[in-house]
C-alpha cells in the first residue's frame, strides 16, 4: 500500500519526513488534503475518545442523571437507592464530574445544567435514547475490520431488532434529534408545501416529520407507513401532539409490500441509506408511483458528493451502513439524481440549510 502511495504521489517517504519530488499530479493531490491539521496528539485523543463515550454510555444506561436530578446524594447513597456497587459507582461518578457532566461537594454529587436538561429523563430535552442507540451500535463498529474482510455484515437492521430497548431508542432517539435540534422545524420552513393536501411519511417511524409538516400546513393529513412494529411508537407519538384526527399510521414493508393510496408530497427520511442501490430504486419507483401528477418527491439523507469522499459524517455514516447492513452505504447525489429521473421524477434540486448540518434534501416533481 505505501508503496503504491508513494507511486501515486511521486515521492518517498523516510520515517514520518515526506521527501518531495512531486509532479503536478501528487501537488494537486497535497493541496487538495484536509488533513492538514493532523498531529499525534490529536490522532491519540481521537483513538482513546471512547474512554469518555463509554463512561457516558454506562451512565445513561444506569440512568444517573435522572436519580441525580432529585438533589445532592453521596455515592454510598446512589449505591443503595439502585443496587450499584458503591466504589464502582463512584470512580463513575467522579469521572463524569471530570467531564463537567457532575459537580462533587463536600463528597455529593448532583447535574449539572446541561446534564439537567438533556440527560435526565424528567426533561422534555432529554437525549439519552440517541446515546443507547449509539451503544447499541458499538460491537458492531468493533468489528469494521472484520467486515471489510468479509463485505459481511456484523448486525441485523436496528428497526428490525427483537429488542424493545433497541428499538425504543432507536426511533426516540431519532424523533428527538429532530425535534429538540429544530431540524425538522427547520426543514419544513425550507420546503413549501403550502399547496399539498396530503402527505406520505415513508419509514416515517414515529411520525416525526408527518407530525411538523401537518402542524405547519393547516390543510394537510398525513399518512406515516412502517413496520408494524413502528405502530405503539408512532400512535403515542401522533397522539402526543393531537393530530389522530390528520394522521393515520399504515403497517407493512415498502421493500415487499405495495404503497396504498395517492399523495401531493412523499417524504423520504433517512431510509435509503439502510438498502442496496437495486431495492432504493424499487422504493422510490413505488413511492413515486403513489405520488399525484405535479406532486412533490422529497428524499432527505446524508448525501455524499459524487466522487464519495465526503462530507465527513455521510462517509462515516457509510461505514455504519456497512457493518449493519447487507448493501446499505450513504448514495451520493448524482446516485439519489438517477434514481429519482428513472422514477419519472423531474425539476430536482438540491436543497441544504444554512448551518451545513450534514442532512440535505432533494426535491423533485413528478410530471
């Protein structure tokens, strides 16, 4: 491999000192870098980052933050009220104090503000269902080498996991990632659909952006098709904020199952990347087949650019796809374009919001 490198650059390279004799090629390829600003000392933090991930994974599982929500309580207190192991708990508890996720005085420990709002359970800002996701997603990360040995995935698909914790915070933890960081707020401000009477939110799962497109479009209902195993989330959630009346939830699988019904808007979020190209081509011809003349297609993804070597998230993202699924991987943009056109989908545009979140969406018309 280094030796192939040092083909492709034009250069050698002698311990960590790079000895130039770069042609045009190799100095368009330096300029090009983004790793400029790599040092050891970033590269060691980056690799032994999962030291403080980890113990806030472990906290969100033991649910400290909510126990500590009640007030000041010593270790041999928090022990006692959950069954810990005291001298285990507070090596815990004083690394998460390190971490300004805690505050210790005189021996008791309580939250934080920050730790108040989005790590307790008592809080409408709590985060904790993204964190368990994340857990949940760890063995599998572990094993990346492994699978690119293999091109095999190490995990089932989460939204089809047995699990009901996995799947609780896989679809909250989602739902609350939109709503609290005003992601779907902020979306559906961008797209206007001021015209559109009907809405399909597929693999829409808790009914998040079915639920904000039909708060801000006073004339719209809208339907969310899932998993059946989707159904008490999304009915708690549809519930939630009154619009059983305008939202309906419909059970199945949209790789086997056909679409019912005809809609103004589809709304595609994050499903895509969880399927090979052949089965992402399958659901959006059926989800544009379900779609009104002149009604609008919305797919809504991490979307890599067209050489797929970034943004940074849609490529990592990819390698999460990887060990999770068989064929799943982040698409790019000219890839979604394509499927889209085949689709008998026109007009598209990219569309992305001013803070470079790094979610975008692309809208198209069926003529």
């Amino acid at each position: 491999m280094l030796i192939e490198l040092q083909s492709y650059l034009g250069c050698n390279f002698v311990g960590a000192t790079w000895i130039t004799n770069l042609d045009d090629r190799g100095r368009s390829y330096m300029s090009m870098s983004k790793n400029n600003d790599w040092s050891q000392e970033k590269l060691i933090q980056l690799s032994g980052g999962y030291w403080q991930a980890f113990a806030i994974h472990a906290a969100i599982e033991l649910d400290l933050f909510t126990l500590l929500d009640s007030g000041l309580k010593t270790s041999k207190e928090m022990a006692h009220l959950a069954s810990y192991n005291q001298r285990a708990c507070e090596m815990l508890l004083n690394a998460l104090c390190a971490m300004d996720l805690l505050v210790k005085i005189d021996g008791n420990f309580t939250n934080t503000p920050f730790a108040s709002e989005f790590l307790s359970k008592n809080s409408e800002a709590y985060t904790g269902y993204i964190i368990g996701h994340h857990h949940h997603l760890v063995d599998s990360w572990n094993n990346l080498a492994s699978v690119v040995r293999t091109g095999e995935p190490h995990r089932s698909s989460t939204s089809h996991t047995n699990s009901e914790i996995e799947r609780e915070n896989f679809l909250m933890g989602m739902f609350n990632m939109a709503f609290r960081s005003r992601l779907a707020p902020r979306w559906v401000e961008k797209i206007n659909l001021a015209k559109a009477q009907s809405i399909l939110d597929l693999g829409g799962g808790p009914g998040t952006y079915a639920i904000y497109f039909c708060q801000n479009n006073a004339q719209m209902s809208g339907t969310v098709f899932d998993l059946p195993t989707t159904a008490p989330f999304a009915e708690k959630t549809i519930a939630r904020f009154n619009l059983n009346d305008r939202i309906n939830f419909i059970g199945g699988d949209f790789t086997v199952n056909d679409i019912p019904g005809k809609y103004d808007a589809v709304w595609l979020s994050h499903i895509l990347h969880g399927m090979d190209e052949k089965n992402c081509q399958l659901v959006i011809s059926k989800a544009a087949k379900a779609l009104n003349p002149n009604g609008v297609f919305l797919i809504h993804e991490f979307i890599l650019n067209d050489e797929k070597s970034g943004p940074l998230f849609p490529a990592l993202f990819s390698l999460n796809m990887l060990v999770g699924t068989t064929g799943g991987q982040s698409y790019s943009k000219a890839d979604l374009i394509k499927m889209l056109s085949n689709a008998g989908i026109s007009q598209i545009e990219h569309l992305t919001l001013e803070d470079k979140t790094p979610s975008s969406v692309l809208r198209g018309i069926k003529i």
